[in-house]
C-alpha cells in the first residue's frame, strides 16, 4: 500500500519551480493558472524572489501549494502515473492538506490556490505581529511538550501545535509564553527549544479569527468527492465524507497537526510507501515515526522520472 503525502509551510524557497517550468508544459500550465486565480504574479515571486515576499504566509501557503501540484501534474502527465490508481491514501502537513485534497480530487486547482491565499492573509490577521509566537522543540516527545506548554502557560495561550515526529515537537501562543517554555526547556528533559522565523501562531486558539474566515470561504467552496481517502491534521483518521472534510478543515486552523500519529496510523493501515511530492521535509518525520517504511521524495525532473518508473 502507498501514500502521496504533501509538504506544509517551511518547505518553500526561491527558485522553487524554475527547472519543472523550464523542462515541462505541464508544470507550466500549473503556474499559469495559480497565478490567473490569485491575479497575482506568484510564480515570480517563487521563482526570483524576494525572500521575504515569499515567505509571507499568503504566498507561502499557495506557493508550496502550487510547486506540489505541478510534480504531481507531470507525474500524471508524462510519466503517465494515475494518482487514483496509485495512491492508496494522501496526507499533507498543515496547508499541505489542501494540497492532498487538490490531488485527490476534491478542490479544482484554482479554488486551493484561492483558499489558501485566503488562509495566510486570515492567519496572518488572526494575531497582530509580535503577539504570537511559535517554537520548535528538539528531543521532545509530545507528553514532554504538553507538560512544558502547561507550565509555561501562565494563563496565556501555550499549546502544542505540530506533533510532528517522536523527537520534535512545535509550540505555539502567545509570544511572553512561549520564550518562558523555550527558558524552561532543560526543566522538562528536552534538549532544546528554537523560536520559528513565522510571522504569527498557527495551530492554537489565538488562530480563531482565521477559523471563522475559512469556515465562511469553504461554505461557498465546499470540497467534492475525494478519490482517494485522506487521512486528516485534526483526528489522524480516514475521512472520505465531504461534509467531514469541510468541518475538519476549520478545525485544522486552531488545531493541532497530528503528523506523528497519522505516519504510525498509515503504517498501521498497511502502508509501505510514501511518496513526497514537492518537498523533503516529511520524508524523515515519516521514517522516525513509522520505522522501517520506504520514502521517496521527489521535485526535480530527474527525481520525478526516477519515482515514475518505481511506481
């Protein structure tokens, strides 16, 4: 068994896309009507830069996005590989998991890029700047981050937000709370704790304001059927129902990503294989949460044609 999984915020950077462009109409095309849907010259931005304009979470979010879908185009497309036949389940990290519900059928490309688009510029509204912060903590299981949050509260928002693997954990809330969790981390048996260059606290209760955005956005651009099932941020369960889907992604914004527990559930579930597309960041989360699983990561022209003939 198999599962195409899909990189969330962090993975971008400029020049990503160039080469697909350059070597694949397919990748073009896909470029192309991310940047008609948004009215926005995005792919500028991916590819020249600046940095800074990139990593803004409105344009990170469709970026990635967007780079991720374009491998997956080509794959399709001239390696002639079926998603549908070929993929077992999907998955993405946070934003990444309207990347998965794009491949597997549920959003049309445009309506992702338009939704997430809208997701960053809500999220980065959610929380004036300076009030939130996240952190990454290195050498922490989730029942050392949860009690580190909890200590480090203090009546403010401090929360676990991405359990991604069983060494790394990321908090987020509240900026005052979450520097006293980064100060205390030698307390709790963590190695230790690094502040996140983002621009404002995902996954917690601050994000609600955002949830309420996304909540409206999604009644007018309600997911379709699914034609492979996903497994969701919020539950690390199967979801095909897109009612559920809809719900769930509301909850995702202040919820936490549950990517640990999704890679052990997939393993669990039977699958052997996971595919990356896009990134080489979940890769090696996957492989300290399931154990022995074969990953495969691919974004370049070469990486794809060599994943075309594994599959």
């Amino acid at each position: 068994m198999r599962a195409f999984v899909f990189p969330g915020q962090g993975s971008q950077k400029v020049g990503m896309g160039a080469e697909l462009a350059v070597a694949s109409a397919a990748a073009r095309e896909v470029f192309q009507e991310v940047d008609e849907a948004l009215g926005q010259n995005l792919f500028r931005i991916m590819t020249e830069g600046p940095e800074d304009q990139l990593t803004l979470t409105e344009n990170a979010q469709p970026a990635i996005m967007a780079h991720a879908i374009a491998v997956l185009r080509v794959l399709e497309k001239e390696g002639g590989i079926s998603l549908a036949d070929k993929a077992d389940f999907v998955a993405g990290h946070s934003l990444g998991e309207y990347t998965a519900l794009c491949a597997a059928g549920a959003f049309s490309l445009a309506d992702t890029a338009r939704l997430l688009k809208l997701r960053g510029q809500s999220m980065q509204a959610a929380v004036p700047v300076g009030v939130g912060a996240m952190a990454a903590l290195l050498g922490a299981d989730i029942e050392k981050a949860s009690a580190l949050a909890e200590a480090a509260a203090e009546g403010e928002v401090c929360t676990v937000a991405n359990d991604n693997d069983p060494t790394q954990v990321v908090i987020s809330g509240h900026k005052n709370a979450v520097e006293r969790a980064v100060a205390l981390v030698k307390d709790h048996g963590i190695k230790r704790g690094v502040l996140l260059p983002v621009s404002a606290p995902f996954h917690c209760p601050l994000m609600q304001p955002a949830a309420d955005a996304m909540a409206a956005a999604l009644e007018g651009t309600k997911p379709g059927a699914l034609r492979v099932a996903l497994y969701a941020n919020v539950t690390a369960d199967v979801v095909t129902d897109p009612a559920v889907v809809q719900r769930l992604l509301v909850e995702q914004v202040t919820g936490r990503v549950r990517w640990r527990e999704i890679a052990i559930a997939m393993r669990e579930a039977g699958v052997e294989q996971f595919v990356e597309l896009g990134g080489k960041v979940l890769a090696p989360m996957i492989k300290r949460s399931a154990g022995e699983v074969d990953v495969i990561s691919a974004s370049t022209m070469a990486e794809i044609e060599e994943l075309a003939k594994a599959l």
